[in-house]
C-alpha cells in the first residue's frame, strides 16, 4: 500500500450485513487510539490496495471501540470491495478521522435543530441526532426544556430505509423524556414508490409521506434552527437554495457533501 499510514487505526471487520439492496454495513473493532466527534467521516484503506474512501460513521463515540459504516453500492472501488466477498469478518482495514461538520453544542438548550438525510446520507446524521437526543435527555432529567426539533429521511423506496430502527428508537426516547411531544418530529419519505405506511411503524408517532418534501419541510422549520443537511448533490443545491431562501444564517447550516 503506498498510503503514508501515520495517523491511522488499525481496525477489524467484526460484523457484516445487508441493510438494503444497495447498502452493506461494516460493523469494526477499531483500536483504542480513536475518537472522533459524530457527523466526522472516516478514511477507509485496506493494505495493500491503493485507493482510499471516505465513509461517515453512524454509531456514536461512546460505542467505541465498536463503529458502524454503512456503504452503498457504487462503481467506486472503496465500494465495490466492501460489497465483494473479500470484505469478511476478521479482515483488517485501516482508518484515519477527518471532517469539521459536527453537531454544535453551544446553544444546546435553546437553539431548535433541523435534520435532513437524503440516503446514505443517514449515517453521520443519524450519529449527531443520537448524540443530541442523549444530551436533552440528561438535560430533561434536571428539568431544563428540550429545543423543538425535526428529522427528514429521504429515501427511493422503503426498503433502502438503513438505520430505520435506531432512528424511531431515540425518536421514542426523545418523545417520553420531552414535555410537548408535539414540538418534535420524524417525518420518512419515498420518492420513488406510492405507499401509505410502514407496517413496522403502526402505533409509532412518525410521519409517513410520498415525494419530495425538503421545500416543505424547510418551509415549516424555524429560522433560528441549526440545520444539518447530507445527502445526494442534486438535495444539497436544493437545500442550500431554500435555506438562502428563507434567510438562514450562514453559520446555523450544517453541510456534509460527499460526492
């Protein structure tokens, strides 16, 4: 491998599975050394190939040493390695923390906050809203108000809904520690496919809707949201649009473009 390797981590495929048709999830045990910050991305090398990826992790710090890639099938060769059968568990890969768009704690118990996830993009949103949903729970505890908040995920059809479960579970979490349920909200789409709902979701407080919904999910959010955006290219233009649109202030957007 002709990567200058100081600075990276030696970790082990513990675990991996097929979260959707185009996803498979590695789940690593990484060295103690690392720590990263949720929404940072991971470099992904694996000796002795010679390109690099770049992967964000959907887990939180505190899992460490555990941490989960989520990688969606592309003709990158990252990609297609992860989804060959050479990607088995106890293979050893290599990574290295890089990425500043992070969640911003210092208004954490007044500023509201806005996610949007437009497929993979999932992974280190989902990671920032765990990581925020715990801290207004501790918060709650000590009977300080949690800030509204709400969560898009956007996806072609339901089956590429990676990370469904643990999105609704700190969704619940956050619903029985808050005072007014009504100021939060997840809300999934499929743009691709015409469905009512989830048979998994009956009895869950979320919002199933078809289409594209980022205009009128931005639309609704307050202005003084901190907003956190990942997702395709083509979602991203959109949504720096629309945030211009509505005068949102430059250091309240919170952008991860991979591709």
């Amino acid at each position: 491998c002709s990567h200058n390797m100081s600075g990276f981590h030696v970790a082990k495929i513990a675990a991996r599975r097929i979260a959707s048709p185009s996803v498979i999830v590695l789940d690593l045990q990484v060295s103690s050394s690392l720590t990263f910050q949720s929404g940072q991305w991971v470099d992904f090398v694996v000796p002795p190939y010679d390109w690099i990826g770049g992967f964000s992790p959907a887990t939180l710090p505190s899992e460490l040493p555990m941490l989960s890639l989520a990688v969606k099938r592309s003709n990158q060769a990252p990609s297609q390695w992860v989804h060959s059968d050479e990607s088995l568990v106890g293979r050893e890969v290599h990574l290295q923390v890089g990425g500043s768009c992070v969640l911003d704690t210092a208004q954490l118990d007044k500023q509201p906050v806005t996610f949007f996830a437009g497929g993979i993009g999932i992974s280190p949103l989902l990671s920032m809203y765990r990581f925020w949903v715990g801290l207004q729970v501790e918060r709650a505890g000590e009977d300080s108000s949690i800030p509204p908040s709400s969560f898009l995920y956007s996806v072609s059809d339901e089956n590429e809904l990676v990370f469904l479960g643990e999105l609704v579970g700190a969704y619940e979490k956050l619903i029985g520690a808050c005072s007014d349920p009504s100021d939060h909200s997840l809300i999934l789409t499929t743009t691709q496919q015409e469905r009512d709902v989830k048979q998994a979701l009956h009895g869950k407080r979320v919002t199933w809707r078809n289409g594209r919904q980022l205009k009128a999910f931005i639309d609704d959010a307050p202005r003084n949201s901190a907003f956190y955006l990942c997702g395709p290219p083509s979602m991203l233009d959109e949504g720096s649009q629309l945030l211009e649109k509505k005068s949102v202030d430059d250091s309240d957007i919170h952008m991860e473009r991979w591709w």
